[in-house]
C-alpha cells in the first residue's frame, strides 16, 4: 500500500485514540501510569497542535484542552473509554472543535472572548483552509498489505511547522498498528527522522526513544535514517537523542564532515582512521558498528538492485 499523506482519500484524524508507548524503568520494565486512555490522547493531542503552532502554549493549550475534554464528552467518549472499542467514525473533527468553540464564544467576555478568537484563528487553516486536506475529518487509511509506505513527500514544501505536525500524526498512527498485533514481526523505518525534532517540542523525541526501547516487545525493529546527527544532540535535547542513538544495535555511519563528524566522533569514540574514513566521503563507503566492533564496510550494488533506483538524482 503506498499511501500519500498529502490529504484527501488518505487522512489520520489527531482526535483518534493513538496512545503513547508507555516509558520504561532502567531494568525495561513498563512503568504504569495509570492514566485513561484519553488522558494519555489529550497529552498527544497537545504535542501535535504545539509542533502545528506554538502560539498555543500556554493559557491558551490550557482553556484548549478543557474544550477537548467537552468534546469528547459530546461524542460519549470520557475516561472510561479504551481505545480499542473505538472506531474513526466514533471520533470529532477539527470541524466538531470549531462548532464548539464559537457556541463558547457566543457566551464569553473579557479575556476568555479574546483567547477564543486567538485560538479560532489559530486553527482556522485547519478547520477551513489548505491543511483541512489533511487533518480535518474521520480517519480514511486502511492497509491491507505486507508492506506499506507513508509517502511525505508532497509535504516537502510546506513549513517545517506542519511537516513536524503531520510526521507525528503519522508515527503515532503507525505505533499503534504495531501494537495492535504482538506477535507481528515488523520493522518500521523511519526516513528523514529529523523532521521529529522540535527543541521546543521534545515529547516527540521522547515519543520516538519509547519506541525504540518498545518495539523488541512487539516482535519489531526500528531503523532511523537521517542526514544530520547533530539534530538529535541539541543541549536541550540531547539526554533523549542521545539515548536513541547510543542504543541501537547496529549503526551505518556514511561519509560526512564539519560538526556532524565531530558529534559522531565524541558519540562513538572512533579513532583517527575511522574518522578519516567518514571524512574522505568515499561513495559506498561505511564505517558499520554492531555493538563493540567497527568495520569498514563498502556497499557493491549490482545492475539489478540500480534498476529500482529509478531514473532520478541519487543514483
């Protein structure tokens, strides 16, 4: 299934109940929160619109996740609802949000009238514009299929804002599939991974290193591809990209120079010639590291792996 997430037929409603993995303790087991599962959404819920627009931060997010309570309420769905006896149809919209918010702004003064305008504003595009194609309305994805890929890359143009948003929407879609399903093997690959990060925004870094300590449990593997390393060890990030990165079982350094060398220098300790390895940017050329051994690998692609490169740039 190749799915294109640029809207229209194929949308992932915010409202739907995708729930975080649960965080682990050092010796991997879970630690229970013990919160509903629409507690846990509405948490999501503030990730997604603060990578959207961080005007919302906040008093704003505050009187905003009172009103998504309501709304869901509205819809029958409180804290005794699970997640897994909800269907698409069974969620709000953007447009469900907006209906209530001009029934409380009918009856509002002073400063609450004014942060509901704000907010109204705010997700105006949403709700009635460019990116209703995207968010606004029911969930319509469906896969039937063995292999299946999120296409992004009609977003590429758009604002990073909304490539982060509409990312997010989509990781926490794909996690529960996983988990939907235990003994499913499967492996999510995760391109262009730095879109995941907003150092104003971490819970979806820390959303990211839940699944990467996760997905074992669910008969899974994660593979991060990204171009630069030093998107994840920010200082005001790095305890979680850090984690991500240190942890993985098997890492593939290509070719690279300038800070993103030294980061993976410092990172991985290598030595002088694993450095000049990475620096001379040799195409085909690795450093493979699989837990405490390093290699020099070179990939060989023969003439019927290049034919499924396609006819375009980075051949």
């Amino acid at each position: 299934d190749w799915i294109n997430l640029i809207g229209g037929k194929n949308k992932i409603n915010p409202f739907n109940f995708n729930l975080s993995p649960k965080d682990t303790d050092e010796n991997g087991n879970d630690i229970e929160t013990g919160l509903p599962d629409l507690a846990r959404h509405i948490g999501q819920l503030e990730t997604f619109l603060l990578l959207y627009d961080r005007s919302l931060e906040g008093s704003k997010m505050m009187y905003l996740k009172q009103a998504l309570l309501e709304l869901y309420n509205k819809f029958g769905i409180n804290y005794k609802s699970k997640a897994n006896e909800l269907n698409p149809e069974d969620y709000p919209t953007f447009s469900d949000l907006d209906k209530l918010l001009n029934e409380k702004l009918k009856l509002a003064e002073g400063n609450e009238k004014e942060k509901i305008k704000d907010i109204l504003g705010t997700l105006f595009d949403v709700t009635y514009g460019g990116d209703s194609y995207l968010w606004n309305g029911k969930t319509t994805v469906k896969t039937n299929t063995d292999f299946i890929v999120f296409d992004t890359r009609d977003l590429q143009e758009s604002s990073d804002n909304k490539k982060r948003a509409e990312y997010f929407n989509v990781i926490t879609y794909i996690w529960n599939m996983i988990e939907r399903d235990r003994k499913q093997k499967v492996l999510f690959i995760c391109d262009e991974s730095y879109l995941l990060i907003d150092v104003n925004v971490p819970q979806t870094l820390v959303f990211l290193r839940n699944v990467s300590k996760r997905i074992r449990k669910y008969e899974g593997g994660l593979c991060l591809i990204t171009h630069d390393i030093e998107d994840f060890l920010n200082p005001s990030i790095k305890q979680y990209g850090q984690s991500l990165l240190s942890t993985a079982c098997y890492k593939v350094l290509f070719g690279t120079d300038g800070k993103n060398l030294e980061e993976e220098t410092e990172l991985f300790r290598l030595t002088e010639a694993e450095n000049e390895l990475l620096y001379s940017q040799r195409r085909g050329h690795a450093l493979f590291i699989a837990g405490t051994k390093k290699i020099h690998a070179n990939f060989i692609i023969d003439d019927t792996e290049l034919k499924y490169f396609g006819s375009a740039a980075g051949r």
